[in-house]
C-alpha cells in the first residue's frame, strides 16, 4: 500500500491560483513582475510543474522571502 499522494506532472494556471488562495488576476501579477515583460511576454496559457508552484509561493507571500536567498531581479541580469 503506497500512502503518498501522487504529484500531477503539470498544474494549470487556475489550479495554481487556487493552491496559493490567489486570483488569477494576482497570479498573472505574479508572473509579470517577476517573469515576463513587454519583450517576453505572458503567453495566453501556462502550465506549470511543482517546483514552479514552489517559487510562486514564495512570490505570493513576500513575509517568507526572509527564508529564502534572493536572486537577481530580471533587470539585474547581465548576459
């Protein structure tokens, strides 16, 4: 008997907004300050994997960023 819960490969963007008790709205917010701008832009669907959720929490809830180690905003990036 397997008592773990099986993890879904890919979640959609409704099932990640509900999982971080969000709008969709908040969690395209999310998404464009954090992932996407005017040169790369938010396409019409998404599907994201469980470690994305992972990070999309931290962005929902900024009090626990303190937990975590900050990475380079998108504009601090130098290629």
């Amino acid at each position: 008997m397997n008592a773990r819960k099986t993890m879904k490969q890919f979640y959609t963007e409704t099932e990640v907004a509900h999982a971080l008790c969000i709008s969709l709205e908040a969690l395209h917010e999310l998404l464009d300050k954090h992932v996407f701008d005017l040169d790369n832009p938010r396409p019409d669907v998404l599907e994201f994997t469980h470690a994305e959720l992972l990070l999309l929490s931290v962005w929902a809830e900024p009090e626990r960023a303190c937990n975590v180690i900050t990475m380079p905003g998108k504009d601090q990036i130098f290629i």
